[in-house]
C-alpha cells in the first residue's frame, strides 16, 4: 500500500514554492480597489438621489450622482499619470 498523505503533502509542497505571490498580490489589490470605489460610487448615488427625490434640490442631486459614476474614471487616469 502507498500513503496518500505523504503524497499529497510532496505535491502540496510543490505547489506551495510555485505559487506566484506577486501576481497573487495584485489581483488581491485590484480586487479591494475595485470593492473601495463601488462603495464610493453607491455613496454618492444614494446622496444624490436622496436631494434629487426628498430634498428638493435636483441640479445638486445630478451632480452628486455624476461625480459618483466618473469619479473611479478620473482616479484611474491621474493615477496612471504618476
């Protein structure tokens, strides 16, 4: 009989030093940046809906909701510019 679990820990190992850590990490980070500004975009949406149906302040309302959808587009290029 073989042992599975000397085995399975050897490939374990194996996979464990292949792994890309870097490449790991930046999917990690796009992933978090992408969660950051969602929240961000949804914040400014229900403020901007919140003076647009209850406040009574409609241009205030569209332009909250404006910075909300293009704010992620304008961190995106400035930060490409660094």
């Amino acid at each position: 009989m073989r042992d599975e679990t000397a085995i399975d820990m050897q490939e374990a190992e194996e996979m464990h030093e292949a792994m890309d850590y870097a490449q790991h990490e930046k999917t990690w980070e796009g992933f978090t940046s992408l969660v950051k500004w969602a929240i961000i975009q949804l914040a400014f949406i229900v403020v901007g809906l919140y003076c647009i149906i209850f406040a009574g302040a409609p241009i205030v309302g569209v332009i909250a909701i404006l910075i909300g959808l293009f704010a992620p587009v304008g961190a995106s290029f400035f930060k490409s510019l660094r």
